[in-house]
C-alpha cells in the first residue's frame, strides 16, 4: 500500500468564500502566428468567393426580374462576419508585430525603404551614395561598407 506523501498532508485545498475548493484558473492558449495567418488566407479566399457568388446572385436576380431581398441579406450577412473575423485576426497579428513605421505624409514605410512609396520624402536618417559604387550611406557614414571608399563630408557638398 502506497504512503501518502509529507507534504500532501500540510497542503490545504484553496476554498472560494463558500467552503468550496477553487476551480484552477482556466490556461490562456495562445495561438501560434502561422496558424493565425493560414485561418486569415483561408477566409480570404473564402470572403472572394462569397463575393463573386453575390455578385452573380444580384446579376441573376436583375435578370430574371426576381429580386429577393432576404437572400442578398443573408450572403452579406455571411460576407461581413467572415470581415469582421479577419478584422480580429489582422488585430491579433499586429499585436505581435512591431509598428510599422510611417512617413510624414501618413503612408506605412517599409523596413529597408530609403524613401516614401507615396510622396518620396527621404525615410529616417538622410541617404548618401558612395561616390565610387553608388552603395546608399547613412549620413554619419565615414567609409562605404561595400567598397571602403571614404564617404563625401557634409562640409565639401
């Protein structure tokens, strides 16, 4: 016959205020950021297949001159809770992503860009290029990376 263990007989059952033990906290599972962005693909394709079904319904209806409002109703129904799950997904993942950074002009930059896609305006630190490989610098730059020319001084342009 197996002994109970020491501290088994020292440990008491947590009680709530009725005399009750506790139930355990429920686990918070957290969902890997692939598996977020495959539900997210997934429902784009399903959300541009509802739409082109829709679509052809309002088509077929304007055709047969058989409108019926209550059908239309339900696939948008359907359309707008398939956005609004990818509005919580496209949420999720942002949480997990770093801010993305933004140009005076308000459009996203992309890491790496040297300039705005949308207005053109220089990104972050001013760009120089190496007069010798045309390599992009930093503006603190002394020497260029790629081929160790000395980078142009603020002071000779």
């Amino acid at each position: 016959m197996a002994r109970p263990s020491f501290l088994s007989g020292l440990r008491r059952p947590r009680e709530d205020g009725d005399g009750e033990p506790a139930a355990p906290a429920p686990r918070r599972v957290t969902v890997p950021p692939s598996e977020l962005r495959r539900e997210r693909r997934a429902l784009l394709r399903e959300r541009e297949l509802q739409l082109r079904d829709l679509g052809g319904l309002a088509l077929e209806m304007f055709r047969q001159d058989s409108f019926r409002e209550h059908l239309l109703y339900e696939r948008c129904a359907e359309v707008a809770a398939i956005d609004e799950r990818l509005f919580e997904l496209e949420r999720l993942l942002d949480v997990r992503r770093p801010p993305a950074a933004r140009c005076a002009c308000g459009a996203p930059v992309f890491w790496g860009s040297h300039f705005c896609g949308n207005c053109g305006r220089p990104v972050g630190e001013p760009v120089v290029a190496c007069p010798t490989c045309r390599h992009a610098l930093s503006a603190d730059a002394r020497f260029c990376p790629e081929c160790g020319t000395a980078a142009p001084s603020a002071e000779a342009g």
